[in-house]
C-alpha cells in the first residue's frame, strides 16, 4: 500500500501498463507536460503531444489500435471529444463488429469530467450517459485514487475499448491551476472529497474489473447508487439522513457501461428505495437506465433521481444548485418513505 | 510609410488602453479570487483586436474565441456588466450562464465559444445569414494559430471561398497551443495555407496597430463589396500564458519552486528499473528544454513586442496623459462598483455541502 492523489494513480497505472507493453503509448493535447512523469520514464516516442486536433488524433488512435498498438488518446476535457464524435459513434464502437469479431480495438480514450470548480457549462459535463450508448464502449469514472489504478491498469489492458473519464474536482491538476498553486483566494476545500482526492493504493497494483459496482456504505432503508464525486455526494447525503433515522446504502457503480445489474437489482430488493444521482443530463442516460432495468426485473422499488437537467451554468452558486449535491439528495431521499 | 488613411491614432490608443485596463482589471480580480474558474487574458492582443474592430459597426458581427474580453469591450460593451459576468453575477451581462469564456451579447453583435475552431463556421454562418439579411454587413472570426490544425477551421475556409462570403478570419498567432509550442504539432506554414484555401491574405506585426488597421481595412472593404473572405495573420505575444494560472508562466516566474515540485517524480520515473531507454529519456529532456528555452525567449523577447507602448509612440506625450487619465478613471470607477456588488467570495458565495 502506498499513499497516491487521484492524478497521480492514474498516471501510476499507465506507467505500469507502459512498462509491462512496448506497445503502450500515449497522445493528446499537452501531455509531454501535463504527464511529464511518463515522458521522463518512455521518452517522446511514447508520450506525444498533438494539435488541437481531437476528431484526427481519436481516429488516429482508432488506427493506430487495430494496427497493433494500445494507445491511450488523452482528450482533455470530454467536453472536447463531441468535436470528434464519429470517432466513437461511427467507428471505434462498429469496427469489431464490422470485421465479424476478427479485428479488436483496444483503445484507451482518457478524459477530464464533471464539475463543482467553477468552469462553466462548456468544460464540466461528464456525458458518460451518451458514450455508453454505443455498442462495444466501456464507460468508467473512479471515486478514489485506489479505483483509478485500478481501472486504467484494466482499460490498457482490456482489448475493447475503454472511456476513461478523470473526475476533474478529484485530479490534483485542475484545482491547482485554478486554486492551489496560482492563487490562495480561493478554496474549494468544503467541495472537493477527501477521500476521493488522496488515499491509499495497492501494490503491486490490483486490476479492477469493468462492470463491478462497490458497495461504500451498508444500510438498510435506502439505496443512493452514483459514481465519481457523485459517490462521495451520496456518503454526505448518507451522513445527513442518519440524523433523520434513515440508513442508506451507497452503491458506487465506478463502471457506467458494464452496469453491474445484479449490485443495482441486490440492492433495490434489500431496501425498496433506490435514489439515483448522476452528474450527468437526466434525459437518455444513467438514470433513466436503471429506471429501465428495475422495471424489467419486476423488482418492486420506490424510485427517485437527481442530475444535471440543464446547461451547467458559470456562477457558482448556480452551479452548485444543478449539480446533484447532499441537498438535493437528501430531499430526494426523503420522499421515497 | 506613414499612417494610414481615416486612422485616429488616438481613437486607437484609446480603445488599446481601455482594453489593456479592462484585461488588468480582471487579472487582478482573478488572483483575488474573485474570478470563477480560468481567465485567459487578452493582454498583448489590444493592437489586432482595436486594428479590426475599428472597421466594425452595426451589423457587423464577431465570432470570438476564449480571449473575447477585448474584442467585446472594442465593441463598446458595457464594462459593468461585462465585468459581473466574468465574476459570476446574475446581474451580468448573460446572468451568471457564461463565464468569460462564452460570452454572449446579441446587440453587438458577438458570440464567444471555447471550443477552439469553432469562430470560423460560426462566422461562416453569420456571414451567410449577413449577406442575405444585412447587405455590407462582415463577420469576423477571431482565433489563434492553434486553431488552424483544428479541421473545422480549415473546412470553414473552404466553405468562405467556395460559398465567396463577407467573412474575416483573423488569426492571432502566439505561437502557443495551450502549452505546447505550436510550431513542435504543425506542418507547413500557416500563411501559405490559408492563400492556398484562396483567401485574400495580409500578414502583419499585431503590436504596430497602424499596420493591422491599414490590412484589416483592405480585408473587410474587399469582403463588403462581396469580393470575397479574407485572412489577416497577426502575430502577437500572451505574456500571461495560456491562462492565469499557467505552469510555464509560473516555472518561469518561480523556477525554483516549480522545479522542487516537477522534478523529484521526474527523476524518480527516469530511474525506474522498467522504462524507455536511455536515448529515450535522454530525447524526453531534449523535449521539455526545449521546450523551457523557447518560453524563456518568448516571455523576455516578445514581451517587448508591447502594441500599447507602440500605439503610445504615434502620439504627443499630453495626448497620451490625457488620454489614459480619462480610460483609468473610467475604468476604475467600474471595477469599484463590481467589485463592491461582489464583495468578498473565497468559495465564491457557495455555502452548500454538507463538509
């Protein structure tokens, strides 16, 4: 066990994954800089920078991966991979099938998400709802740095193709150019996770399946199922609603696609009240997902969700309101009983 | 060659100046946190911005990317609610939606997106829908040299040429994409490439306002007779780096501190019993030194490229004094105001969560 930040694991992992596979590289915008580490350790040839150029450098990883390589396309923010949608919806998601199952594309796509840190509707989406969608795409969002070692050791050396989101309110390196290092006006301490921002991995580093859902916290009257700074939103929620009487579960999905089915169904069974929280747009996405599975399971449950139901907006305190914070969960929450 | 035709040196070293206020203003209240998220200055591109917008009137609209400030303020947005919006009042200028990065004003009128590219198709658009609508009217794309490896860009140069549209790209060429230098990721040169889309081209030093003002003009008088688009490259310097906040600018002006904090994980990656080879690592130092000398003679050299010290050279000291007298007093009574409305935000006015 060692003590990493969330960034740091992330980049841990990869440089295993690098060093276990030659064939392992990296691209994206400022990553020689941004993943210096790694450039220090492989060298330029492995780590490269690109234009901003995001739908040719994800196509190119596209081509590169069934080429032989397994590359990690670094997008920046996953707000940026829409200009390269086709990518995803026209090709990385069709082209094993296209080839009759004869040709993988093992792929890794990385991207910053989600907000709470004041960046506006054009930088803090998630849309891990919509990239699940697609056939043949695996959608992930660790809650701690143990999970994010543990999910990209998986994503390199899976041969389908993984989005890697990196909850960019858990990464070290947003909060610190926007706080942090370059101003000390600013805190986003009462918002970001301490768990979720440093803690404790395992080594050697231990692989975490796809599709595998965790349990955070065990109770009985409610179930709140999320994942990234969502997961840790719940754990609050939690905390809050044990002072009304109410024990709640948090389920972390930590996979968007794979849904672990059986964890969701389990735990809907056991507690008849499932809450939803997603930080992601309520219309075609998780919520609506598991709404679906529910009923097609003909488990009994009170249901209940909360996510982002509009553009993110810039001021802070509007923010905070659209994203589905303690409040709002514990209100949510409450009215299932 | 002197100054060009209907030029207002002073009229121009009045709007640089204005700017410049406005954008220290905003520098300043980021680092007093009282700017949400980032803040990408447009200090250093008060020439391109005051040489084109000058042309602009009315109708003509703006297609504007991360660095919008300047341009919106040339425009003669109002500075008080340009100013709540970036700091995330629901009194600004677009209700606390936008942010600096998005800013929105339909009067002017002019749309930010920080999707780099993306001012030229939406210039594009905006020069259709003028021509049929506003005839004389012009569009007008800001965007940066980075922009130009972004494939919409391209394919909007095309569509101007082909579709023979009232649109100006300009592109303002720092010779940084975000923090990696432009010309390590780009092929070509970017001037020979925009001719060969068939853009009537004009290139310029963006710190000689009398310069962008003389290129600029040709371009748009061509673009509102319907002679078709045109592409000013204008260089420039952001001696406040991609944003407020950016590690480069911060290794330069702390070296010392950055290296303490980027160096010891470097080097222990580097001694890692598994990795690249030493050609490898020894090719990564290359890259990063590189890359550190090339910001060190940007930040020294080009920061003399100064276009309001410039603009300041073509006037009489009294006109000058008089002139940034008149902007500081204005300017500063609006930051007083905003900053009395917003008052004091370590966690910008969010009292939520339950930690």
């Amino acid at each position: 066990m060692t003590v990493m930040r969330y960034g740091q694991a992330i980049d841990f992992a990869l440089g295993e994954a690098m060093a276990r596979n030659d064939n392992v590289v990296t691209w994206g915008e400022d990553v020689r800089l941004i993943h210096r580490d790694l450039l220090a350790r492989f060298g330029p040839e492995r780590v490269r920078d690109t234009s901003i150029s995001e739908s040719a450098f994800l196509y190119a990883g596209i081509g590169a991966a069934m080429a032989g390589l397994r590359p990690v396309v670094e997008i920046m923010l996953i707000d940026f991979l829409p200009v390269a949608w086709s990518g995803i919806a026209n090709a990385a998601s069709k082209f094993r099938d296209f080839s009759g199952g004869r040709w993988e594309v093992p792929l890794v796509v990385r991207a910053g998400c989600g907000g709470w840190y004041t960046d506006g509707g054009q930088h803090e989406q998630t849309l891990w709802g919509q990239l699940s969608a697609y056939p043949n795409i695996n959608v992930v969002c660790p809650s701690t740095p143990a999970d994010a070692a543990g999910l990209m050791l998986t994503a390199v050396e899976s041969d389908e193709v993984v989005v890697f989101l990196e909850h960019q309110l858990l990464s070290e390196q947003w909060i610190d150019f926007l706080a942090g290092n370059s101003r000390t006006t600013v805190s986003f301490d009462h918002l970001v996770p301490p768990d979720g921002v440093e803690g404790e991995v395992p080594l050697p580093l231990e692989p975490v399946p796809l599709g595998q859902a965790v349990i955070r916290r065990d109770g009985s009257d409610v179930t709140l199922v999320s994942l990234g700074v969502g997961a840790h939103r719940c754990m609050e929620a939690a905390q809050v609603l044990t002072a009304s009487g109410i024990e709640a579960s948090v389920l972390d999905l930590r996979s968007v696609y794979p849904l672990d089915k059986d964890a969701v169904l389990e735990e809907a069974r056991k507690t008849g009240r499932v809450v939803v929280v997603d930080e992601d747009y309520v219309r075609g996405g998780l919520t609506g997902e598991i709404a679906a599975l529910l009923l097609e399971a003909g488990v009994t449950t009170r249901y209940a969700r909360v996510a982002v139901e509009g553009t993110i907006p810039f001021a802070p305190h509007l923010e905070y309101a659209a994203l589905p914070n303690a409040e709002r969960i514990v209100t949510a929450a409450k009215r299932l009983e | 060659m002197g100054l060009p035709a209907g030029f207002d040196a002073a009229g121009a070293y009045r709007a640089m100046v204005r700017m410049r206020l406005v954008e220290e203003a905003l520098v300043e209240a980021w680092a007093d946190g009282l700017v949400p998220g980032e803040y990408h200055s447009g200090i250093g591109e008060e020439g391109i911005n005051v040489g084109v917008v000058s042309h602009l009137s009315g109708r003509d609209s703006m297609a504007l990317d991360h660095r919008n400030t300047s341009p919106l303020v040339g425009r003669g947005a109002d500075l008080r609610t340009l100013m709540l919006e970036v700091m995330g009042s629901e009194d600004g200028l677009n209700r606390g939606w936008a942010g600096h990065m998005h800013l929105m004003d339909p009067d002017i009128p002019a749309a930010a997106d920080g999707i780099v590219g993306t001012s030229g198709p939406l210039a594009v658009g905006q020069a259709v829908a003028n021509a049929r609508l506003y005839p004389g009217r012009v569009a007008v794309a800001f965007h940066g040299e980075a922009a130009m490896n972004q494939g919409m860009l391209m394919e909007s140069y095309n569509m101007a040429v082909a579709w023979n549209l009232p649109v100006l790209f300009v592109c303002k060429d720092n010779k940084w994409s975000i923090t990696t230098y432009s010309a390590e990721v780009t092929g070509g040169d970017l001037v020979e490439r925009a001719r060969s889309f068939g853009l009537a081209v004009e290139q310029v030093g963006g710190n000689r306002i009398e310069d962008v003002y003389r290129a600029a003009g040709r371009l748009i008088t061509r673009a509102r007779r319907g002679k078709g688009p045109g592409f000013l490259h204008a260089s420039c310097h952001r001696p406040g780096g991609h944003f407020e906040g950016d590690p480069i600018v911060r290794l330069l002006h702390n070296p010392r501190g950055q290296a303490e904090e980027w160096g010891p994980p470097m080097i222990q990656n580097a001694r890692a019993k598994t990795g690249g080879s030493r050609g490898d690592q020894l090719a990564a130092v290359k890259v990063l030194t590189k890359r550190g000398a090339r910001a060190a003679r940007d930040y020294t050299v080009r920061a003399r490229m100064d276009p309001v010290r410039h603009g300041r050279r073509l006037l009489e000291q009294a006109a000058v004094d008089r002139i940034e007298a008149s902007e500081r007093q204005d300017v500063e009574q609006a930051v007083t105001e905003v900053r009395s409305a917003m008052g004091s935000r370590a966690t910008f006015g969010v009292s939520g969560g339950t930690r």
